[in-house]
C-alpha cells in the first residue's frame, strides 16, 4: 500500500486515457487492486472530471479568442456582462448531458438552459 505523506501517487499510479488507473511499480498495482481503485463508477467520475476540465478550458478559450477578434475589428461588446460564469453544478449537468443517451431529457441539461 502507498503512504498519502510518503509517496508520491505519480511515481507508482498514471491514469490511462479511459480513465482507469494503471500502476507504474508493484506498489502501485496492489495498491489499485487493494483500494479497488477501477470500480466502474470511479472510472466514470474520473471521465467525467475529464470532460469537465476539457469544457473549462474550451470555454475559457473561446472566450480569449472573441476578444481578440473583437479587439482587432474594434468592436464594442453588445451586453454589459462580459463572461458567462457557469456554476459546478451547471458544468456537471452540461457534461451528465452529453453522456446520456437522450439529452434533452436529462434534468440536469434542462437546468442550465
């Protein structure tokens, strides 16, 4: 088992691209056997904190590049607030949405719009 003082998680354990956790050492796979670390919902949860990091930075850089673009064409902002600031709860609906396999029916989409 890893020791959370001790050890450093990085040098025994690295999240593969579907989300589930691979060990880099021995330690490290027993310590994911042992704590059951590749339940189907973490590696749901760790996906969807992915996709939520993911829209975060989209956002943020689509927000960037507007204001380039308005910048160099000289173009006032027609709205007096200049971000839309997306609580935690409406970025989970967002991303619960786009995994459900009907999205106009999943609360969570319809709270945000």
């Amino acid at each position: 088992m890893l020791h959370p003082k001790r050890d450093k998680p990085e040098t025994h354990i690295v999240e593969t691209a579907q989300g589930r956790l691979s060990g880099l050492t021995a330690r490290g796979w027993s310590h994911i056997q042992r704590l059951r670390l590749n339940r189907i919902q973490l590696v749901e949860m760790r996906g969807l904190r992915r996709m939520e990091r993911t829209l975060r930075d989209e956002l943020a850089q689509a927000q960037e590049a507007e204001d380039l673009y308005r910048q160099l064409l000289g173009i006032e902002k027609p709205w007096t607030v200049d971000r839309v600031e997306w609580s935690d709860a409406q970025l989970t609906g967002l991303v619960l949405a786009a995994h459900s396999p009907d999205a106009r029916a999943h609360a969570g989409f319809r709270r945000c719009f």
